[in-house]
C-alpha cells in the first residue's frame, strides 16, 4: 500500500476494531473526521517500516480518554495537527513522518488526520499491533524508547508537555490532565528516529487492518465466511461459536470490566466460554480453563456478518465467533510479559498463547 | 370510553375501546386528506356502534405522516442548525453527515457558536451572546423558518440551550419555531443534532396536521382531549405533537406490538408479525418494546431515536419452498404481494409457505386440491423450517434466559404451529388486524432521564434514586396519573476511563394517563 484514500477508510476502521480486541470505541466519529481531512487534502501517502530513513522525525499521535466523550464532544481537527507541532517544537525537530501508536477504532483514523493536514507521510505500523489500555504499553518501552516529552492538547486550546521520569508516569500525569482537559485529548508522543521505528514497530499494520477489513467485505460478498476469513489473515485459530448468554460489568479504577459467557453452538456445543476483560478482551475460558490470555489477541466477531463487537456493545442473545491470533513475538518476552501480561490486570495466570491450547 | 386511529401509509385502522374491550373496529384506506379521512373514520365507528361524543374520554392517533414526509423529502420547512460547543467540534459542524438531497430540501444552513458543557458540566467555552444574534441576522437574512439548537453535553446541562433559545426567540420573533436537542435525544452529539434538525424540519408540517386532526375530533362533538403516540408506545399531546413531530417517527410498530400484546392478554412477550414476505419479531417488556441500541438511519440521516429493537427475518407467508437434495428451505425469496396469483392454492405454478400451510390443514384458503399432492414429507419439513427459524428469531431477541411466550399475528401467522421449538408457546389474539390502533388507544404517558452522573463514593442509592424521581416527575408532568406511574426501564453502564465512577443512567417512568370526567 502506498497511499490511503477515503475509499480504504471504511475497510481501515473495521480492520482496526477487529485489531483492537473490543476496546477502541466507535470508531463513525473517527472514520468521518478523516474522510472530510482526506477530502480536503487529498491522499495520504504510506511508507513502510523498513523504508524509513534512519534519521527520519518520526511522531506518534493518538487520542487519550473516554470514547463515550467523545461522541459527544467532537475532537476539532486542528486540535490532530496542534499537537504533533506543539511536541515538535518542543523538541526542537521537524517532523517527517506520522505514526499510529495503537490499532483500534479511533486510534487508526486520528494519525490519517494528522498526515492529512501536515502533508506528511504516514507509517504503516504502529507501536502495539493490537489496542491496549495504558499509554505506556507499547513496544517501544520495550526498546527503551521515552514517551515524553509529550504534548497534549485539548479543543479549547490549552496545551501542555510531559517530561516525565518513566512512561508509568507519563501515563499517570497524562490521565489526570485528560480528565481536567474534559475527558478527551489528543496526545503526540514517543518522538523517535527512523530507525527506533524500524526496531519498535509491528510493521505493517496499516496494510494489515485493511486487509482484514476488505477481507471481511469480500467474504460477504462472496457468501463465505468471514469469520474463517479473519481467522487466516490472522493466522490465528477459532476457539469457539456460541450466543452470548450473560454478560456481568462493573467499573473500578477507570476502566469498564467486566466477563462475558457465551453458550457453545455448532461445533462449540456443550461447551462454555468465559471472556474476561478490562475495555480490551484479555483472557479466554473454556469450561474453566484458560485458553488464551493477554497479550495475544482475543477477538469477538458476529457470527454472521463478522463485524468486529466492541465490550460495550456485547449483549445477552448474540451470535459471536471467538477467536485468537498471535500478538507480535516481542510481546511474549519477559519484560513484555510484565508490561501486558495477565497478571498486570490482575488475573493470576501464566500467560497462555493463541496456538498453544488446542 | 376511548378512540384509538391508526393513521397509516395505506390503510386507516380506528378503534372504540371501553377499558380492554374492543366496542368496534374498522378498517379503511388512508385519504390524502387527513381532516376529512378521520372524520370518515369517526363515522364509520358510529355507524358501527353508536356512541355519546360526550363519552369519550380521550382520542389517540398514531401517524406516519411526518416520517412521511421526510423520507419523501417534502413540506419541510426551511431550517437552520445552530450547534453551541466552539471551540470543541468545529471540524464536523451539523449537517456534516446529511444526503445532499435531504439538505437542499430543508434549505439547511449551518452555524457554529461557542458553549458547550463537559461532561461532568463544566463549561467548554462561555455563551457568546453578540455571537448568537449576528447568526440570527443572518437566518432573517436567509428566511430560515425553524431553528434546532444544539449544545455539546446538553443531556448533563440544558442551561445554554435554553438561554440560546431565548435570545433567538427575541431576535427572531415567535414565528419561527425552535427545537432544543436536550428535549428531543440522548448522549450521542451528531445522532441527537439530526434528531433536532429532523423535528424542526418537522414543525411547520405538524402544526398544520395537528390543526387538522384536532379539527376533525371536535367537529365531530368530542370534546376530550387529542393525544399522538410516540416512538416507545406513549403519549403526547396535541401541544407537545406540535413541538415534537419527531417523536411519532416509530409509532407504527410500537403500536402493533402494544396492541398484539393487550390482545393476547400477556405484557412480556414477544411479538412476531408474519407477513408476505418478511416477519418482524420485537420484544415487549412489561407491555413497552424493547428499544433498539443501535444509531437508526433514517432517510440516510443517522439518529439515535428510542425505536423499538426489531429483528425482521425472510420468513413469510410468500416465501418460495424448495427441495434441495435433503435440505428444505423457506425464503427469503417471496412471491410478495403476487400471493394470491402465484401460490398454488390460487392457481399458479409456485410452491409457497401458504400453500404449505394449506396441505397441513392449518389454513383453509384457496384450493385445497390443489396442494392435494404436496409430497408429506415436504410438507412436514418446510413446516419444521418455518417453526425452526422463527424459534431461532425470539431467541436472538430474548434478553434473558427466561422462557418467553409467542404472540403472533399477521396473515401469514397460519404458517406457525402452537408450540415452537424451545417449548415457546404461540398465542393467537383475535382483532390483530387492528392492533396498531388499540396500541393506540391503550397508550400511557412516559418520562425518561437520560445521563451521564459522576456517583461519589456511598452515594450510588442517592443518585439512582434521584434518577428514578426525575423520571417519575416527567411522567406526572406530562400527564401521568401520579398514582399509577411506575419505573418500567432502568439501565446503567459505567463509562470507562472517567474517574469518579461516572456512570450513565437511563431510567423511563409510564404511568396510565389521567382521564378527565366523563
């Protein structure tokens, strides 16, 4: 893929929410304000990884806060391209390149924006290869690479940059200003060269969520299955087809947790699934037994349509596939495993892979 | 005694009810003139069963008119959207997502200004009154005769809608009508503006079709008061209609539910209507339809209006029967409204699901001789299909695990058998053909609260409870009998990544509406 038009939006956004394993939010608001930024400034142009120079600036931008703020107060789309040039100022850099930090519904179309408007090229990749909650996890903490300095930035037209001793605390001070910005900001950070992108990124995810979202689209068309469609473009396994027979949610600490049972149909009969998660899908049960955990993916698909489903949207009645797919391999390592393992969610658990359970 | 008119499309469905009873009930095609036709159709209930007009306590119509109206894009008035929430928002200003055609026809003009909440209300920005009154010249300047006002967060506080809508009132003069967004959609800013938009589309139209109905009623000597149904199955006024055109949009299917449900005597059920070509399967909790939580397109327009969740399968009376190898199928492909052509029983060449019904011996139309050779099997199987299917519908539908019972209607209801697999017993209630106007006529009167609430820690009873209140005085207020209204839908979601457990809160009161003397 070498440039993104507003006639992939569709395809990116739903590739996106299937990669962001139920969190990520409704991604219409995002998908809009791209097509308009698209609209008006024409194509993005896509570069891979691997062709990044190794001095490249490059900059990450994404949205922080609650996805269910943000349907109701719009982010501007200025307040995209703002903070990218606020954290460039910062540090002294012209940017060159824009990144993508995390795949999931809103956090895919915000960076087309900031491309869009600064005329710059856009990475295909990002910094996770899924969606995860905390802003410190991502594959460049992994390779040591600082979130801050970071900028943040809010509609009204207040911006601030963190520079901060970790990337725990650029999580935690970003989050309080978040709250204080009204609950929706858009943050540019994790500045790095070409060649720190080259080492940290999961390449190739843009390309990949378009895949999977035309993917879906072919298959419909086709009168194949989607599910088994994503299942391969995934290379990952379907771990059980059921309805959705309870679905329990409470709120503690900020974020929405809850477990979700889906009664085994089909192939699945007799069977029982429990999905835990925290805004994300994070562990997979099979009558009791773990299946597959964070960081591997767990997604939720309508059986039918394929359609990715949000936490927020499962309800008691629906048809879903449930499967998993590998997480980059970089995720598995000890220090992965600490970042986003199961048991930093609170699940006492040795982390169980996609392939592994059969 | 009690008038409920159904005001359709195609047919006009009118019924006198003294409590439950049905007294009378007729059936007739909508006239292009609705004063005249609803005259017509009072006539037709006196003729059928004479009637005091003193007697009458109250008249209730569902119509389809304004949704009508929009989805054929004509009487709209010219219209202006005007959206409080600068700086926030200013890159998708309203109208944004709107087909151009549906602009054009409302002559749709679009205005930015500053306010706006956050969510736990704060101000985004203050209101900027010199601002709103050079916008309102300029919609003097552009004719614009109805105005929807928006603002960022007006769920959590209505405070700058109000005093916008004070100051255009005062700019503008009363002529022009103005639509506030708070009163009319949930959280959700673009989805609830074009809700807005739609309804003050809506407000030069409503005020003439009420004129008229309410015309109608009174020349024929019923003095009681006029109320329109709204999209979840309760009551407006003839003053609320007016300023709230919008909120008729679903009625038609809420109302045949509602009514499939009294007649069958059951308040928790599901609904299934089997028609020629499609059934449409809904859920009634406690006699109010469960609500679809997904945006609805109207007319290309994407809303969130509280319409009824329903799930329409390929399944009608129609529907082509085929044999493949072993496998029998049923739909989705129909012969439609071609039935009564094509269906063998009537002497065509196409085996239909009535004609499967009809070598059953469960419906006696047409020929049965002509069916006389259906294979039995077949017979057995495509029945089996249908009942299956059917089954499968009210389960997706089914919101808990409880079983829930069948109401059925629709001509080609003959196709269900009394039990459907999942030990799902079918009813089937007499008058189904008039159902949408005892929904009607059987309607109560509703308050809702819908809102996001930060709960302090210990203060969760508090804060619900004061939910449920505020839900309970918008019923009173709008015309509840104080004694009978209850809480009928409570939900609350915790919204991730806020802090201080904010929470949203939907909580909707009915209670029976408090009839005059009569």
């Amino acid at each position: 893929m070498t440039t993104l038009t507003a006639a992939e939006l569709p395809a990116l956004a739903r590739g996106a929410a299937v990669l962001g394993t139920g969190g990520g939010g409704d991604p219409h608001i995002g998908r809009l304000l791209a097509e308009q930024a698209l609209r008006v400034h024409g194509a993005v142009e896509i570069v891979s990884v691997d062709d990044l120079p190794d001095d490249a600036c490059v900059l990450p931008v994404a949205m922080m806060g609650a996805p269910t703020v943000m349907v109701e107060k719009l982010p501007s789309a200025d307040q995209i391209a703002i903070a990218v040039q606020t954290l460039a100022k910062y540090v002294g850099k012209t940017p060159t390149h824009i990144a993508c930090i995390e795949a999931g519904g809103v956090n895919s179309t915000v960076p087309v924006i900031a491309a869009a408007q600064l005329g710059l090229p856009l990475v295909d990749g990002d910094g996770m290869g899924r969606a995860f909650p905390e802003l410190q996890m991502v594959l460049p903490t992994l390779s040591g690479i600082e979130a801050t300095p970071m900028s943040i930035v809010d509609e009204k037209g207040n911006r601030g940059v963190f520079d901060t001793i970790s990337n725990q605390w650029a999580e935690r001070l970003a989050r309080s200003a978040t709250v204080d910005m009204g609950c929706s900001a858009i943050v540019s950070l994790y500045a790095m060269t070409g060649a720190e992108a080259r080492e940290s990124f999961v390449p190739g995810t843009l390309s990949q969520c378009v895949a999977l979202g035309q993917a879906i689209d072919d298959a419909r068309r086709s009168l194949a299955d989607p599910v088994a469609a994503v299942v391969d473009r995934l290379g990952g396994r379907l771990l059980h087809v059921g309805k959705v027979v309870d679905v329990q949610r409470r709120t503690t600490t900020g974020f929405a947790r809850g477990d979700a049972t889906v009664d085994g149909l089909d192939e699945s009969l007799g069977r029982l699934l429990v999905l835990r998660f925290q805004n994300e899908h994070l562990v997979a049960e099979i009558d009791g037994a773990a299946v597959a955990t964070t960081p591997d993916l767990i997604i939720v698909l309508d059986s039918e349509s394929g359609e990715p489903i949000t936490t927020e949207a499962l309800r008691y009645g629906h048809r879903v596939s449930v499967l998993a797919a590998p997480a980059d391999e970089r995720w598995h390592s000890p220090a992965g495993i600490d970042l986003v393992g199961p048991r930093y969610f609170g699940y006492d658990l040795d982390p169980i892979r996609a392939l592994e359970v059969v | 005694m009690r008038i409920g008119i159904d005001v359709g499309g195609t047919n006009t469905d009118a019924v006198l009810l003294d409590g439950t009873t049905v007294l009378a009930a007729n059936k007739s095609a909508t006239s292009e003139d609705v004063t005249a036709g609803i005259i017509d159709t009072l006539d037709r209930l006196q003729a059928e069963r004479a009637f005091d007009p003193a007697q009458v306590q109250a008249v209730m119509i569902g119509t389809t008119h304004f949704i009508n109206a929009l989805v054929e894009a004509r009487r709209l008035a010219p219209t202006a959207a005007l959206r409080l929430g600068l700086p926030a928002t200013a890159s998708l200003p309203p109208l944004v997502d709107w087909p151009s055609r549906l602009v054009e026809a409302v002559k749709g003009r679009s205005y930015l200004a500053h306010g706006g909440h956050e969510f736990d209300g704060r101000h985004i920005a203050e209101l900027d009154e010199d601002e709103l009154r050079r916008h309102a010249g300029d919609m003097v300047a552009h004719g614009v005769r109805s105005v929807a006002i928006s603002s960022v967060f007006s769920p959590v506080s209505n405070e700058f809608e109000l005093r916008a809508a004070e100051i255009l009132r005062s700019e503008l003069g009363d002529d022009v009508a103005i639509s506030l967004s708070h009163e009319i959609g949930r959280i959700g800013l673009l989805e609830r503006e074009n809700a807005t938009i739609i309804n003050a589309a809506l407000r030069e139209l409503a005020a003439s079709i009420v004129d008229g109905l309410a015309g109608a009623v009174a020349g024929h000597g019923i003095a009681a008061p006029l109320y329109l149904s709204q999209n979840d199955g309760t009551l407006m006024d003839v003053d609320f209609a007016r300023r709230y055109p919008v909120a008729t949009f679903a009625s038609g299917p809420t109302n045949s539910m509602r009514g499939a449900a009294l007649l069958s005597g059951l308040d928790t059920c599901a609904v299934v209507d089997v028609g020629g070509t499609t059934s449409d399967v809904g859920v009634l909790t406690h006699g109010f339809p469960r609500e679809a939580t997904t945006e609805v397109d109207v007319a290309g327009v994407r809303t969130n209006f509280r319409m009824p969740d329903v799930l329409s399968i390929g399944i009608g009376g129609g529907s082509l029967v085929a044999e493949d190898n072993d496998l029998v199928t049923v739909g989705p492909r129909s012969v439609g409204y071609r039935l009564t052509e094509e269906a063998l029983v009537f002497g065509g060449t196409t085996l239909t699901a009535t004609d499967i019904a009809v070598a059953a011996g469960w419906a006696s139309v047409g020929s049965v001789d002509a069916v006389a050779d259906l294979d039995p099997t077949l017979v057995k199987a495509a029945l089996a299909r249908v009942a299956a299917d059917i089954a499968d519908a009210v389960e997706r539908m089914r919101t808990s695990p409880d079983p829930l019972p069948v109401v059925a209607v629709g001509g080609g209801s003959i196709l269900l058998p009394d039990d459907l697999p999942g030990s799902l017993a079918v009813h089937r209630p007499d008058h189904f053909a008039v159902a949408n106007a005892i929904g009607a006529a059987i309607a109560q009167v509703g308050g809702e609260v819908d809102r996001v609430y930060a709960i302090d820690p210990g203060r969760r009873d508090a804060v619900v409870d004061e939910a449920r209140q505020e839900a309970i005085d918008r019923a009173i207020a709008a015309g509840a009998d104080p004694a009978q209204v209850r809480i009928v839908d409570f939900d609350e979601v915790p919204i991730p990544y806020l802090p201080g457990n904010a929470t949203r809160i939907r909580c909707k009161a009915v209670g029976d509406l408090r009839l005059g003397q009569s």
